[in-house]
C-alpha cells in the first residue's frame, strides 16, 4: 500500500505530463499546414475550409496587384454579376487576376466581359461557375441568388 505521500508526488506528475502535452499541443505547427516558403508570393491559393489544406496554387500574372469592383456593368470588357430585382446595382468587376469577395442578393447571372472569370454564390452552401472564358454569360433562369464572389484568371 502507497502512502500519502507517494500518491501525491504521482498526482503531480501525472498533472505535470498533462500539462506538458497541452503546451506542446498548443504551441504545435499542425502538419497540414503550408510551410511559407512553399507558397510563392502573388499566388492565388485555394484552401480546403474543413482542413486548411492547399488544394491548388496558380501564379499570378502581376503579383500584389487585385481586381477591382464597381456598382455599374457600363464597360463590355468588364466582369458583371447582374441583378435581378430593383434597387439593386448590378456589380462590374475588372483588373488585374484576383478574387473579390462580397454580399450582393438577388443576383440574377453575369457576364465574363472581357475576362476568365468564376463567379460563386449560396444555393444552400456556396457553389461556383465553372471556369468561364471571356465573351461569356450566364443565367441562373428565373431564380435568383446572393453572389459571394467573382475571380478574373
């Protein structure tokens, strides 16, 4: 039989190791995530949201520099999400490669204007266009849905 003596040095052992490996857990880089040097600077990166994990890297044409929006489609070349229902602007959207992220209701479709565009929005999760080259438009029929994003290529 132990006495009181031995089972409060294991106590505190056993509290001490409990308390090492939650520091270490803490303090620890998790293994899935992306060394900084592996990703180049001006990269459009794409992240799994339920892991954080890089699903792809693509470079940019000139890194740092972003696409643009606007609440007027007035310019053919521009990107547009259109809306579907008064007083909502249509959003034009031009630049340089980049995704813009935002919160526009009751979008209607869109145009690629002069770019490589996808456009995403909610349907019950976010889903997104598929790659659409320049001269391209699109239409959701008559539904209408809130846009959460447009990136140029």
């Amino acid at each position: 039989m132990l006495g009181q003596r031995t089972w409060t040095r294991k106590i505190r052992h056993a509290g001490l190791g409990l308390l090492v490996a939650a520091l270490v857990g803490l303090f620890a880089t998790p293994a899935q995530a992306a060394e900084p040097e592996q990703i180049p600077p001006g990269s459009f990166v794409v992240l799994d949201p339920a892991s954080g994990k890089v699903i792809s890297i693509q470079p940019l044409d000139r890194a740092g520099l972003e696409i643009s929006n606007t609440n007027i489609c007035s310019t053919a070349s521009y990107a547009c999400f259109y809306s579907g229902q008064v007083p909502y602007a249509h959003q034009g959207f031009y630049g340089t490669p980049g995704t813009f992220f935002g919160s526009w209701p009751y979008r209607s479709g869109g145009r690629s204007g002069g770019y490589t565009t996808q456009f995403c929005w909610i349907n019950g999760g976010t889903v997104c266009s598929p790659i659409l080259p320049p001269g391209t438009t699109f239409s959701y029929g008559s539904s209408r849905f809130t846009g959460t994003s447009v990136t140029i290529f």
